[in-house]
C-alpha cells in the first residue's frame, strides 16, 4: 500500500551548498502497514512518521525534537491552529479569561511539550506561545520579549555546546515562527512589518493569513499577493523554500511553486469535528454551509501542515543551525574577542603606565 505521505517523500536534498548530510534516502525497512483498514485511521495523522525520510535511520531512535513558535495579534486563533496541526488538545487546562482579566493579563510566553510518536517514530514537539499582542494600549516593542526569548535559547545552546556534557544537549531553538497575520486589514499593518523584521534574522518566519474562513476566495487570492509585494516592499526576510534541483521530477516541482504561491498559508481555526455528507470532518459550521479545515479547496492548512512536518522539517531545522545559530554564535565570539582585546589594552596601559611610574621616579632619585 503506497504510503499517503510519500509524496513529498524526496525530502529535499537539494541546496547543493549544503552541508554532505543532506540526506539521501536509505535503504532500510519501511515502516510496515497493517492492513488496509488501516487507510481511514490514516487520514487522522499528522505525517512526521516520513522524518526517518528526511534524516537518516539512526536518529529514529533518539527521536526527533522540533520548536514551533506562534506570534502574532491576540485573537487570531493560534492556539486552535496548533491544536488542528497537530491533532492534540495542548491547551486543554487553559482558562479562557473574559474580557478584563484578558486586558490586565501579563504578557508571558508560554511553552507546551508534547510527545507525539506515530508509526513508531517519536517526536517531542515544543509549542512556544507568545502573547498576542494588540490587546495592550501601548504595542511598542512588543516584540522585544519575543526576540529576548529566541536569543536565550541560543545562548543556552551555546553554553551546553562548549561545556562538559556536550552528548546530551537539550535542543530548545526554536526552528519555526508562524506568524499570523489579521485578516481584517489592507495586507500587512505596521506592527507586522516591525514584528517580523525584529526577528527575521533569528527565526524561519512562515506567514499565516489568519482566519480565512472570513474572506471570500477571491479576496483571499488578493490578500495573498498584496502581502507578498508588501514583505518584498519591507525587505522582511521570511523562510525560503529551498530552490528544487534542476533534475527533481515535475510533480516535486509543481508542489515547489504552489507552496511558495501559497504565501501567507490561509487557514482556518476550527477544531471541531463536524458531519459533512455522512462524513466527520474538522471544520466550521456556518449557515451557507461548512467550512472543512482539511479541504485544501478551503484552506492551506494541509499545505502548511505538510510543509511544516512532512517535508520541510529537518530543513527549517538546517537552517536555524547553519544560518540563524551561526550567526548568534559569531556575535557571541566576536563580543567576547571585543572584551579580551579591551581587557589587555586596559593592562597594557596599566604597566606602560606603571613603568612610566618606576622610571621617573628612579631618574628623580639619582
């Protein structure tokens, strides 16, 4: 029986640049079926049991561990998205604060770990859920604890890597940031355009249409392109699908295009299971009719949720390491040269002057 998720199955070991890890497939057991029963039961899975795809067999066992962080205005529905991506319920003992006790809530960032294993592969999946922000009368820098959260996880990254227990590091970067953007502006407002810029050199952005059940197909198509121009216009720096290879197949090439012209992903929030011609479905009701979360004539969130764990995965991952780690690390280096050179200059000052000190007073006393 052909695996459902083996369609974006070839991984994506192109990036030539990258480093020789890229990985290539394996030949090993595949993971094996029961039967076809099975098929239905399959349609309610997320689809990281291709990881062992995207990375080699051995790391199966260790299973794998990915942050995903969500930012963006409050209200937005993150926290159902998540919920949705990943078929589990992270925010079942959250309260739902009424309106007051929401405008005085301290804005703090919150983190859910939940262990997923489907297939027999294990993932330890990290939610990072930042506050929406909007809420606050004043907004400025609203992003500073966000980015303050990010560095932090590096430098704690950066410590365990140069200490003693280098074998059995807690990885806890954060490898993605859906940032979701409000469906009831003009395309991007100027909080986005400063949210996102204050992170984009730290964190894959992937940007979300919030709520897209509220618009129209086509106004959807619209908002998409004016959001795209808009983070061209900005110079925002958001997650690049690596470019396929010229020898990939066509199919692998059509998917290419169409998740790059799906920027920013649409989704819908709904968690909900309703009956849509004798069928369950995720979805929202609405009078004309119901809206399907997982109908990608309704919404990217299949797209998004493919892209996300099925095939961009260990990529996001390679980049926060081989781009946005480095780039930390190197600050991190180059500041601590900065405080030695400055600490040696201060010394040798300090004995030039003292020198100075000795040799004046021995020609005074002749």
């Amino acid at each position: 029986m052909q695996h459902p998720h083996h369609e974006g199955g070839h991984g994506h070991h192109h990036h030539q640049h990258h480093d020789h890890k890229r990985h290539h497939h394996h030949d090993g057991p595949e993971p094996h079926d029961v039967d076809a029963d099975r098929e239905d039961q399959d349609k309610e899975y997320v689809g990281f049991a291709t990881l062992p795809n995207q990375v080699h067999r051995k790391s199966v066992k260790k299973g794998f561990d990915f942050t995903l962080m969500v930012a963006g205005e409050s209200g937005l529905g993150k926290s159902t998205l998540v919920n949705s991506l990943f078929l589990t319920d992270l925010y079942k003992d959250r309260k739902l604060l009424n309106a007051e006790e929401r405008i005085t809530q301290t804005v703090e960032i919150t983190k859910h770990t939940v262990d997923i294993e489907e297939k027999g592969v294990k993932l330890k999946l990290t939610i990072v859920d930042t506050p929406g922000f909007g809420d606050a009368v004043n907004n400025t820098e609203c992003w500073k604890s966000v980015a303050d959260y990010i560095d932090q996880q590096f430098e704690q990254y950066f410590r365990d890597e140069s200490g003693l227990n280098r074998k059995n590091i807690q990885d806890n970067r954060v490898h993605c940031c859906l940032y979701f953007i409000s469906p009831f502006g003009h395309g991007l407002r100027p909080l986005d355009v400063e949210f996102m810029k204050a992170l984009h050199e730290k964190v894959n952005i992937v940007p979300v249409l919030a709520k897209a059940d509220t618009l129209t197909p086509t106004e959807v198509k619209k908002k998409k392109i004016k959001i795209r121009e808009e983070i061209e216009q900005y110079g925002i720096k958001i997650y690049q699908f690596p470019d396929c290879d010229s020898d990939e197949d066509e199919e692998f090439k059509q998917q290419d295009l169409e998740l790059k012209e799906s920027i920013p992903f649409a989704v819908i929030g709904s968690n909900t299971v309703v009956e849509a011609k004798g069928k369950r479905v995720r979805g929202r009701l609405y009078p004309w009719g119901i809206v399907e979360v997982e109908n990608s004539a309704h919404c990217d969130f299949v797209k998004l949720r493919n892209m996300l764990v099925r095939t961009h995965m260990q990529d996001l991952k390679d980049v926060t390491r081989e781009t946005h780690y480095e780039n930390y690390r190197a600050q991190c280096i180059q500041s601590m040269t900065r405080m030695v050179v400055k600490e040696r200059n201060r010394n040798d000052r300090q004995s030039n002057t003292k020198r100075l000190h000795l040799a004046s007073n021995r020609t005074s006393s002749t």
